[in-house]
C-alpha cells in the first residue's frame, strides 16, 4: 500500500496533530528526537552571520537549536501547516517563519548557505522536485542536511511496535499516527537516498546513523 501523500492530506494531518506533536515526539523517540537534532545540527558546521533555510520546519526545533549553537546565523523556517507555524512562532517569538511548499521555494537561485529537512521530505508528495529546489537555491559549495528514519531493520520495528500503544495510552487520532508508520516503513533507506541526493548534484560529506539504524542523518554538498 502507497501512502497518500497529497499536500491537502498531508497539510490536514499536521495541523490536527500540531497541539500534540512535540509531546508526541518526546514520547515516541523516548526523548532522544532532540538530542540527534542537536548532534546533527552541530555537526553542521554553522558559519557565523550565514543564512540558512530550515524546510519542513514544523514546530521550529531546528530554529531554537541552531539559535544555541550559532546565535549569528539567520534562519529562515518554512512549512505548510499553518498550525506548526504558530506552533514555531510561539517557541522562537524573535524568529522568522513562513508558510509555503518546499516543492515550489519563493528564493532566488544559491541564495542559502545551508538548507536542512527534519522528518519532512519523507512527507512530500514530489520528493524530486523539493530535492531540485533544495540543490537550486543552496549556494555553490553550500551545505544541505537530510534527517529522518532510516534503515527498515530493528531499531525500526521498534517503533512500528511502540507507537501504536502510546496512540492508545493517548487517545490520539490512530490514523494520523497509522501515516506515521506506513510512511515510515516505505520511505526509501539511506543508502538509496543518498544515490538519489547524488543524482541532484549533491555529494555525500557525513552520515550518522542513531538508534540501530533507526534514525539518520545525512549532510550532503553542492
Ligand atoms: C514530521 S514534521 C517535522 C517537523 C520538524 N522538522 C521536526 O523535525 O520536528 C513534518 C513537517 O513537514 C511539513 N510539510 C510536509 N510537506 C510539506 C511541503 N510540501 N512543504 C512544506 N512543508 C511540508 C508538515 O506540515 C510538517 O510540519
């Protein structure tokens, strides 16, 4: 079975869970969801006063690490639930956050110096064409950080098993959370995501795999 991943489903997903979704995530990942944005973000290597575009930005946990680890940098967080944005612009009141669509980027051409995606492009209908508008508006040279679920195997099953029984403990919608694993498990692995990131023109710099594979991150260059 393929997962609908129409903007509209998709967009109506995220707001009905927006009120929800940080306390979601602290539980489903048992707290580490934070703390490997955190490893991967630093190791990022976030120039001071550069300008960087956080995509799927959700509830903005990206813009408040980056703001820690490198207060000069400016960020820009992009998504298309209106509901996680009011959610992000509440936890980083000084920040800036805008609502679009990470397949069609309203930027000039290598206009950041870094571009990240957490837990997003897994959720985007035309993957391939956010990848060109990522690869476009990165300048030559700039940094592009992919993090998301990654290898189908233990650490994976783990929460195939895991998530059903905190949507029960809950009484969250079922279904939102349904998406979240059937999205999960067809998402492709790293290896084969970085062949694809490869075929935009980027070229791997690191990859760091946490939880038994489970998660990963990938940072790849123009
Ligand atoms: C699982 S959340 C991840 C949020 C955040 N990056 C994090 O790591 O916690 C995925 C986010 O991607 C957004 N999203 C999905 N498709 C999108 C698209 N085509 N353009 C922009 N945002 C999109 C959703 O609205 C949602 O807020």
């Amino acid at each position: 079975m393929t997962c609908d991943k129409t903007p509209q489903k998709i967009t109506k997903i995220f707001d009905e869970i927006s009120g929800y979704y940080d306390k979601m995530n602290n539980f489903i990942s048992l707290g580490t969801h934070y703390f490997i944005k955190k490893i991967a973000l630093k190791n990022l290597k976030i120039r001071q006063n550069s300008y960087i575009l956080d995509l799927c930005c959700g509830t903005g946990d990206f813009t408040q690490i980056i703001d820690k680890i490198e207060p000069k940098a400016k960020v820009i967080g992009l998504d298309n639930s209106v509901e996680m944005i009011k959610l992000a612009k509440h936890k980083n009141p000084q920040k800036v956050f805008m609502h679009g669509d990470c397949t069609n980027l309203p930027f000039k051409d290598r206009e950041f110096d870094y571009i990240t995606v957490g837990f997003g492009l897994r959720n985007v209908d035309n993957r391939q064409k956010a990848l060109s508008e990522i690869y476009r508006t990165l300048k030559t040279g700039g940094k592009f950080m992919h993090l998301d679920f990654g290898r189908h195997g233990f650490g994976g099953k783990c929460f195939d098993f895991w998530v059903p029984i905190l949507v029960k403990i809950f009484g969250v919608n079922h279904e939102n959370y349904h998406y979240l694993i059937e999205s999960k498990n067809e998402y492709p692995e790293p290896q084969v995501l970085i062949k694809e990131f490869e075929t935009h023109g980027f070229k791997l710099v690191k990859r760091q795999d946490f939880l038994f594979g489970a998660v990963s991150y990938q940072i790849l260059e123009k």
